[in-house]
C-alpha cells in the first residue's frame, strides 16, 4: 500500500456503526443476517475470511472477517457503497469529495491496482489513523462512489 499522510482520527475510522474489531455477531445484531455469505482468500494474517454481503439494488455494504485463531469472525475491512451509511463525521457515498478535503485535508492518491474492490472509472485516495486505511474512490464528478475501512 501507499504511504498516506493525511490522517482521519481513530474514532472516525467507523461505517454504518461498524468497526475494525468489531464482531460479526454484533454486524449480524445491528444489521440481520446478510443476503449473500461466503469464504473467500484472507490477508497474511488470517489466511482465509468470511465475507458478509448487503446488497440492496447497486449498492453494497460488504464486511469481512477472519475466522481463524484470535481473528475468528473480527472485522477487518468495511466495503460501503451504500448511500444511507456514514462516518461519525457524517461522510457517506454520493457526497462531494471536496467535503473529505475540507475535514481531513487532500490525502494520498493511489492507484487503481493497490484501491480495495476497485470500480472503474474513478480515482483513489487514502488516508490512515496509524492502525487503519480509509480509501475512497471518487467519480470524474468529484462524487464519492466507495468508502473502503481496513486495517
């Protein structure tokens, strides 16, 4: 990953009420059971993951999840393209990028290739609290499309 140095606070780092660390017990708790799970590949850390799934038309809130050793079913990455979630700071899809400038300055451009579930046709940026990334991919409109929280 890109070195970021635009940094968004720990307590901001939160989609929808979900967080890094969170359980999935507490994702099911908040949100019910998911329209679609599954495993799939998991990072260096956990070697594998279970993947929730929120669709709703073309959007998406999609949660993963270690499920292996003190990682079993700990969030570790948030995927929302869901217009009706947000931040604590009250970002969501579908604002203008130039509102995540006003509150945490321009962060660190990215490349398609190293952006989280990537969608064509927009532009990355990165920021981190010292412990988690926040991406988001943002339209040629300058319209956020993808708010990505990972650690």
């Amino acid at each position: 990953m890109a070195t970021s140095f635009a940094s968004i606070p720990q307590s901001d780092m939160v989609i929808g009420g979900i967080t890094m660390g969170s359980s999935l017990d507490y994702v099911e708790q908040v949100y019910g059971l998911p329209n679609k799970s599954y495993y799939g590949e998991g990072d260096w850390i956990t070697g594998e993951s279970l993947i929730y799934e929120y669709v709703n038309g073309n959007n998406l809130f999609k949660v993963v999840a270690g499920t292996k050793g003190n990682f079993n079913r700990i969030v570790y990455s948030v995927t929302c393209r869901e217009k009706g979630l947000s931040t604590p700071s009250g970002l969501s899809v579908g604002m203008n990028f130039s509102e995540v400038k006003k509150l945490y300055g321009k962060g660190s451009a990215i490349k398609k290739d190293m952006a989280v579930f990537p969608i064509d046709k927009c532009s990355y940026y990165e920021y981190n609290s010292g412990s988690n990334i926040m991406q988001f991919a943002v339209d040629s409109d300058g319209i956020i499309r993808q708010i990505v929280i990972f650690n």
